[in-house]
C-alpha cells in the first residue's frame, strides 16, 4: 500500500481514486510565521522536499558577549539561534536574520537526509560559526540548550526548562549578565556540594 501510495500522481489523491493509506497520517497546518517552518528534509538527490515544524523548533541559543574598554559587556547580549537542522539565526531589527548570508555557508543547515558525513558537516559548521563570532566581535559566549542552569552575575540562577517566550524563564532579559551554565540541574547541585 504504501509503495503504490509513493508512485502514483498526486492527481490520482487528490481526485480521490486512490487513497492514502491509514498507516500515514496527515496533517493539515495554517500558515505560520516563516521561521516556524525552518526544518527541511531533502530526497535523495538532495532536493528539499519538505518543510515542516519541528516539536522544538530550536537546538540551543548560544548567546554572545562583546568588550568595551578591556571588559565584557554583559548587558547586551548577542543571541544565535539554532535550529535542529543547524541553521544559524539572529535578531536584527526585530526579526530573525540568517547569521551569514552565503547562500553556501554551512550555517544555512543540513536537511534532514542530505548525503555526506555529518562529522564533517558539523565540523565545517563550528569553524563557520567560530568566524561569525569573531566578525560580531564575540569574545565570551555560552551555548544553552532546554533543561540547563543559568547563573547569572548576581549569583541568582533559574533553570530554562525550554526556549517558549510565554514561559516566565524566558520573561524579562533571561540571557543578560550570564556568568556560567550549567549543563543540568545535577550539575548545579554538585558544583553546590564541592
């Protein structure tokens, strides 16, 4: 059933003389913000193909500091996000930029299924962003995923259990005047005890 489901027209679906199996579900979403759907599958020959809304659209926020006068300026922090399939973005004027606009610079993502080592790709990937950082004149950053521990300065911490803005976390300037994260909560409570 579902081989014969890939090889017919879409025609022959959407007419309604061949079905769509029942061991496929489908979904029907309203158009969303353009960021939303930011996470690509490509077929075999590397065309994307799809573009969809993953559960937790962001991999890690790494957020980035710069230096006045010889000290870091924690109070404006520069944030990346990225995405699950690696793609690189930051705010600019109140949206969401690409980090670098080389249309084959590796911090445009991988899709889901694209060919090649992904070990080499990730590699490429941080040697990339390392030279974002240092043109934004990144000199202290933090990578920060869901479920770690933020201390800030004041030696206050919370944990972000996830990067949704509606969260109270995420409410005020969660990423100013960071001093060290933690990866997990067990890590907080045992550098606690030492």
């Amino acid at each position: 059933m579902l081989e014969d489901f890939v090889q017919c027209p879409v025609e022959q679906v959407l007419s309604g003389e061949k079905s769509v199996p029942q061991t496929i579900g489908i979904r029907c979403l309203n158009a969303a913000a353009p960021r939303r759907f930011d996470v690509t599958r490509c077929d075999s020959t590397g065309r994307v193909v799809q573009h969809y809304l993953a559960d937790s659209s962001l991999r890690e926020v790494c957020v980035g500091y710069r230096s006045r006068d010889g000290e870091v300026q924690r109070g404006r922090p520069v944030v990346y996000y990225v995405n699950q399939v690696y793609e690189v973005t930051r705010k600019k004027g109140g949206k969401r930029v690409l980090a670098d606009a080389d249309p084959e610079s590796p911090l445009r993502g991988r899709p889901l299924g694209s060919k090649g080592s992904l070990g080499d790709f990730l590699a490429a990937w941080r040697s990339a962003f390392a030279e974002v950082r240092r043109r934004d004149g990144i000199i202290e950053w933090f990578r920060i995923t869901q479920g770690n521990v933020i201390e800030k300065t004041d030696g206050t911490r919370f944990q972000l259990r996830s990067f949704k803005t509606s969260e109270p976390w995420m409410k005020g300037s969660p990423f100013r005047n960071i001093h060290r994260v933690y990866r997990s909560p067990l890590q907080n409570l045992k550098a606690d005890s030492c």
